[in-house]
C-alpha cells in the first residue's frame, strides 16, 4: 500500500509501517554515512538485548519502541556488535530523540491517565493532577528510550528529533 504524505501519521513514521522513515538505532553516525556504512548484518539487531531494533523495508535496522521490552537501555550492545562504523559509540550521546506528546492526550480531556510517566525511568513525564492537561515531557531529563511511546494507550506520544539537546 502506497501513502501520500497526506495520510502519513507520527505512528506510521515511527513504527516503520511507511518503509524505512523510523529512528536509526542509538549510537547511529549522521546523515548518509549511516546508510554509506551499514551493510543490513543485522548485528546491532541481533546484539539488542531488549530487542527493539528492526530490519526497515530498505534493509537498515531502525528502532522500534513498540517491539521488545519498548525501551532502549542504551547499553551499547549495537555498538559493540557494529564492525562498520555505522555505529560509533565513542559520540556523546546515543542520540537526539526525544518523547514529544500531542494532541489527544487523554488528562487534557479530564480522562485519569498516566502510562507513559509510569513507565519513564528517567522521570522525565509531568501528568497534572486531576486532568487538568495535557502530559508535558521534561527534554533535558528525557532520553528518548522509547518507553513512553507503546504505552500510550491514545497513541499520541512519539520520539522526534530534539531542537536543542541540553548537556
């Protein structure tokens, strides 16, 4: 099935349902150095010991938070198991990604919900009592693992590209 940029949603980005668009796995080098370098082993894929790393339809391994244990550890295992260098875990940091929450979230309609702080080991989700709003995310305490994502039960929260990543 072919969709239009139309009918394309976060959730399809993210879970790779639109081919090969979803996040690189953690540790990925920039821009086409990433799809320059790896070669579809599946190495990282294999190594992922909370298996949330893909293969996407262009052969690349992409993460999935909705596959697996939904969170990346960000343990390194993908990076060690790299022997391209698509994969370069001497960077930073693992990645700019970060949990974004949109339109739909279920305390701004007054409806009790917190899954996704539930869930955040980093404690970076804010849920006002009461339903009194939407769920905020924190960017400099969040890391984008993913947890947050598949528990979701209106599945507005995804990971982006962050704008700014603070130290």
């Amino acid at each position: 099935m072919t969709m239009s940029s139309s009918t394309l949603t976060r959730r399809a980005l993210l879970f790779g349902s639109v081919g090969d668009r979803g996040p690189r796995p953690p540790w990925s080098v920039t821009g086409e150095d990433f799809g320059t370098r790896c070669t579809g082993c599946d190495a990282c894929i294999r190594a992922c010991p909370e298996q949330v790393l893909r293969r996407a339809a262009d052969g690349l391994p992409r993460f999935d938070p909705s596959a697996g244990s939904g969170e990346c550890t960000f343990c390194g295992a993908c990076a060690a198991a790299c022997t391209t260098g698509a994969l370069d875990s001497g960077q930073a940091r693992p990645w700019s990604l970060r949990a974004k929450v949109g339109e739909g979230c279920l305390p701004a309609s007054g409806i009790v919900c917190a899954s996704c702080r539930e869930v955040c080991p980093e404690l970076a989700i804010r849920v006002p009592p009461g339903g009194r709003g939407a769920a905020w995310i924190d960017a400099a305490r969040c890391t984008g693992c993913g947890a947050c994502v598949g528990v979701c039960p209106a599945g507005v929260v995804a990971l982006s590209e962050a704008e700014e990543v603070c130290a």
